[in-house]
C-alpha cells in the first residue's frame, strides 16, 4: 500500500512539474513576455517563472543564432540583430515588443 501510495505522489508531482511549464506562446499571449530588437525576448512581468523562461528561451536562440552566423560567416550579433526586427515585424496583434526607444508596445 505504501508503494502504491509514493507512486502516486510520484507521477503527480512530475505530471504537475509538466502541466505548470510555461510555454513561450503561453508567456506572450499572458503578455509577461516580449520580442525586442536584440533577437532575444524580454520580460514584461518580472516573476521567477517569466525570469526562468526568459533565461531559458535565450539560451536556445543564442545556439541556433550562433549556428547561423558560423554557417554564414557573420558577427552572432548581426543574426540577433535580423532576427530581433523580423520577430518584432511578424508579432501579432495583442502581444508586446519592445521598441526602438526602449519602451513596451502592445501591438
């Protein structure tokens, strides 16, 4: 019984840890988040869950931004760059980018 009984706080505790992960479309749509001009996100909110995810996200854009440039011979910084304006351009309505002047806008 008891054995049963751990196995069940064992699944819910890691189901939960998986259901309660915050997505990034999940983040913008909540407006904690946003696109700037850098090609990295931004927090809007300045929670530890927005925090973490905004670490998180940016680390991964750092390595497929960094892949790019080796690939193409350019500065990391140019490909952050190109990718900030198209992410800022292609954001859809509702959701905040960070502008030329530093201040949030919600499209």
């Amino acid at each position: 019984m008891k054995k049963r009984y751990l196995w069940l706080i064992s699944a819910g505790w890691l189901c939960s840890g998986m259901v309660q992960a915050l997505t990034l479309d999940e983040a913008k749509r909540q407006g904690r988040v946003g696109e700037t001009l850098s090609g990295y996100i931004a927090p809007v909110k300045q929670d530890a869950e927005t925090q973490d995810l905004v670490k998180r996200i940016n680390m991964g854009r750092t390595e497929k931004y960094q892949e790019v440039a080796d690939n193409n011979h350019i500065a990391l910084d140019e490909v952050a760059r190109l990718a900030g304006q198209k992410l800022v351009t292609r954001a859809p309505a509702g959701e905040y980018v960070r502008g030329i002047n530093g201040q949030w806008l919600k499209k």
